[in-house]
C-alpha cells in the first residue's frame, strides 16, 4: 500500500491531499470491478457448456483445415499427372533453361 506520509517527510506534502484523493478514486474503481460480474457469467450458460461449444470449434476448424490441405494435395496430383502424360507441354521453355 502507498505511505502518503512520506509525502510529509520529503516536504511535499501539499500534494498528500490529491494523493489521498486519486488513492480513494482507485480503491473505489478497483472495489466496482471486483463487484461487477464478468461477461461470462452474464451469458447464463454453464463453463461445462462452453467448453464443449469450444471444443466443437475446434473440432470443425481441424476437419475444414483438412478439407482444404487434401484439395490441396489432389490438385498437385493432378498436376503432376497431367505433366506426366503430357512431356513436351512444359511450362518452362528450353531457352529458359540455357541461363
């Protein structure tokens, strides 16, 4: 806790009557947010309840992250054998290959 007397003894104690002022200011705030509820709780919804929401969250964003990287892979097998069964049609010109 802040000792507002040592505002005496360094002679600056015409400010101990706005520190003791801002010091309640705070004690007050932090009183009012220890008071007041968090949004969670404003929601009405059980923790247990979150956390199974949450965890279909995550369960949905790791099957769509899959979805995506095996569209991925099948469109670079298809690449490779549409490259495979057609040699001459490179994309890379021979002259680029002599630099």
């Amino acid at each position: 806790m802040l000792d507002i007397s040592a505002l005496d003894r360094l002679q600056f104690g015409d400010f101990r009557k706005p520190a003791e002022e801002v010091m309640e200011d705070c004690k007050q705030v932090a009183a009012k947010r220890r008071r007041q509820s968090t949004r969670l709780e404003h929601l009405g919804i059980p923790e247990e309840e979150l956390l199974r929401q949450q965890q279909e969250l995550f369960a949905r964003a790791r099957e769509e992250q899959a979805q995506q990287e095996q569209q991925q892979w099948q469109m670079m097998q298809m690449a490779a054998q549409m490259a495979s069964h057609n040699p001459g049609q490179s994309s890379v010109s021979a002259e680029d290959d002599e630099y």
